[in-house]
C-alpha cells in the first residue's frame, strides 16, 4: 500500500509515531537497499515493512523469517491475517499524515 504525503516524517520520527501508537508490536529499523525501512512486528510471522520516500510512505506485509516470508508472499492474497495488519498500518499512516497536509 501506497501512502501518499505533502511531507514524509524522516525516519526516527515515524519510529517514535509508530512505537507509541503501536505498544505491543515491535518497532525497529531494517537496513535494507538502497534506504533503511521500518518493520513493525505483530508476531513471528506477521509484521510490516514501512518504507519512506519523498512524498510516499510505503507499507508492505512481511514476515521476518526469509523463509515464511517467500510462502508468504505466493499465498498473502488469500491469508487475512496478513492484509488486516498491512491494512492497519496502512489506515493509520493515511490517518496521520494525510489529513495533516490537507
């Protein structure tokens, strides 16, 4: 999912927005390229890949098994558990930093 921003937050800041809005997950940087990415963390096996652009947060379901996450990726489209939470995030992100540019 695509977030589309006047304003992207810089990285530390959406850690903080999301580690406080998100208390029971796990927040933390992934130093993935060409650019760091945020991962929140549900579970073992349910979590979301939060990337910043310019003028676009992007927000993928992941796993943070390699493993699982390659199964996860062929049968996500038929696995709720892993849409309701990339949707989640997703809703909160717009919430936040969409209607704040209006």
């Amino acid at each position: 999912m695509i977030v589309k921003t006047a304003q992207s937050p810089t990285l530390n800041e959406l850690i903080e927005v999301l580690k406080s809005q998100f208390s029971n997950y796990s927040v933390y940087t992934f130093d993935s390229k060409p650019q760091k990415s945020i991962i929140v963390q549900k579970s073992a096996v349910i979590g979301a890949q939060i990337t910043i652009l310019d003028n676009e947060i992007i927000v993928d379901a992941c796993c943070s098994n390699i493993f699982v996450s390659a199964l996860i990726g062929l049968i996500s489209t038929i696995f709720p558990p892993y849409l309701n939470f990339e949707m989640k995030i997703t809703d909160f992100l717009k919430n936040k930093y969409t209607r704040q540019y209006l």
